[in-house]
C-alpha cells in the first residue's frame, strides 16, 4: 500500500476504496465534533489531524465534484463560515 499520496489536486486512490484505507489506518479520516465550528480552526484541525489530505472549503449552493478522493475533504460551510456538514475524507 502507499505511504504517501500526491498533494491534492489531483485526485489520489490508489489503492484505497475506503476511508480508513485513505487515512492509512493512522490518520482520522471523519470529523464529526466539527460541526458548528469557524471554518478556519475546523481546517485547521483536519489538516493537523491528517496530513496528508487538502482541505476545501465549499461554500452554501456551490457544488462538488462527485468523486472520491483520499487526499481531499469538503469542508461545507453555511452563511455564517460554519462547518454545515460532517467533514470527512472522500
């Protein structure tokens, strides 16, 4: 399995299928405590958590690409700059 994946863009997978897989069984790959929180210190926390993925604000009505990715998080946020959504690797 990699050790590494290339910083994001583009998207990495191989060869993972799964998050746990992605973090590879030593990064936190879902942020549930993060909800509610300022988007900067909630980026902050995944990045500290997992260093090997990119963190990627979206803003309300914007849309993602629907693909998965091991070295990427969304991090949605509503009007108020709030994390709106579970953050997690994918």
């Amino acid at each position: 399995m990699a050790t590494d994946f290339p910083p994001y863009p583009p998207c990495a997978t191989y060869p993972c299928r799964t998050r746990e897989c992605c973090g590879l069984f030593k990064y936190k790959t879902e942020w549930p405590n993060l909800v509610g929180m300022a988007a900067e210190q909630a980026k902050a926390i995944i990045v500290k958590d997992n260093p090997i993925v990119a963190v990627v604000l979206v803003h309300k009505d914007e849309g993602v690409v629907d693909n998965f990715c091991c070295n990427r998080v969304w991090l949605f946020v509503d009007d108020k700059n709030h994390v709106s959504q579970v953050p997690m690797v994918g």
